[in-house]
C-alpha cells in the first residue's frame, strides 16, 4: 500500500489546521476530498498521466497496442477514496502499484522456463498450447540469466513525489476548505 502525506503547501496545512480547530463536523469537508482524489485519479488513468505529461509507454503498448497500466485494469479498479472526520486519502492495495508510481528496478533471477509459441510468434501458455488445435505449436525449453527490468514512474495519483498535491487539487482543497471555514458547508 502506497502511503503519502501531504505537505508543502503552507496555505493547505493553514486551512487544515483551522478546519480541525473550527469545532465542527468536519467529516462532510473531508468526504467531499476524497471523491476528488479519487476522481482526479481516475482521470489520470483515462488520460494516461498527469496532464500535462504522459506517461511513458510501455512495452507491451508497443508491441501490441492497448492502453499503459490499463491491461487487465486491475490497477485501475483497485483505486479507492476514504475518508474520517479528520482525514481524506486515495489509495490502492494493489502490491505493484508503488513501483508504477515512483518507477523503479525490478531483479529478476536466473531461471529455467517452457515457452510455447505459434509460427506467428505470439507467445502462449503451455496449457493453451496443448489444448490448441493450431498445427504450428513450437515448445522452447531455456534458461534465462539473471537481469533487472526497470520501470519508468509512472505516477497515477494526484500527489508529486515529495507528497504535494497536484495543482489542480491543492486549487480544490483551498476552495473547499474555504468554503467549510466560511460558510460551513462542504
């Protein structure tokens, strides 16, 4: 799980600090956040990065078209906004999620592995191999050395690095607890 808390903006942490101070149900204010973020980070999947950059295909868009981190959309779906009387946050449990966000390097060990492929050379499972009625199978026992795949950062939530939110929802976050502070609604 991919856990950030957001600082660096003084006027945010100010307005947070007043809203907790307020003495009021906060819980609406906070709820109101974390649709956002949510929202805003689903937008980056449909987009395929953080406007105004996109994010770095990857090999498998390459090769044979599709939609960066949106394969399976496991990633994707997994996204979830919560919130509390005195918190708002997105995240994912998604145990990969963190290496497409920061990007980093990923070692893989040296290994003996059975590949099955048509003459077209598309690559398939052993068991769809076998149950294929294609005449063209071709089976490739081998070994494979040991080697490291890096991956881009591909950053999906609306938070940089360092943990500070993105323009557009430090923008938000400023309105609505604005909003909150002066007239006591969400």
């Amino acid at each position: 799980m991919i856990s950030m808390t957001i600082r660096g903006d003084a006027e945010v942490q100010s307005m947070l600090k007043a809203v907790m101070a307020s003495g009021r149900d906060a819980g609406p204010v906070f709820r109101t956040l974390a649709q956002r973020l949510r929202a805003d980070t689903l937008q980056n999947f449909r987009s395929g990065g953080v406007f105004p950059q996109a994010w770095p295909k990857s090999q498998r868009v390459i090769k044979h078209g599709g939609q960066t981190l949106v394969d399976h959309a496991i990633l994707r779906n997994s996204i979830h906004g919560a919130s509390g009387p005195d918190f708002a946050k997105v995240g994912t449990d998604v145990k990969y999620a963190a290496i497409h966000q920061f990007g980093g390097d990923i070692n893989i060990p040296a290994r003996t592995q059975t590949n099955a492929f048509s003459t077209g050379g598309r690559f398939m499972s052993r068991k769809k191999a076998g149950s294929s009625k294609a005449k063209s199978i071709k089976v490739w026992t081998g070994k494979i050395g040991a080697h490291t795949i890096h991956i881009p950062a591909r950053p999906f939530l609306p938070v940089d690095a360092q943990g500070n939110l993105s323009p557009a929802m430090t923008a938000f976050t400023v309105k609505t607890l604005s909003t909150f502070l002066l007239r006591g609604v969400a």
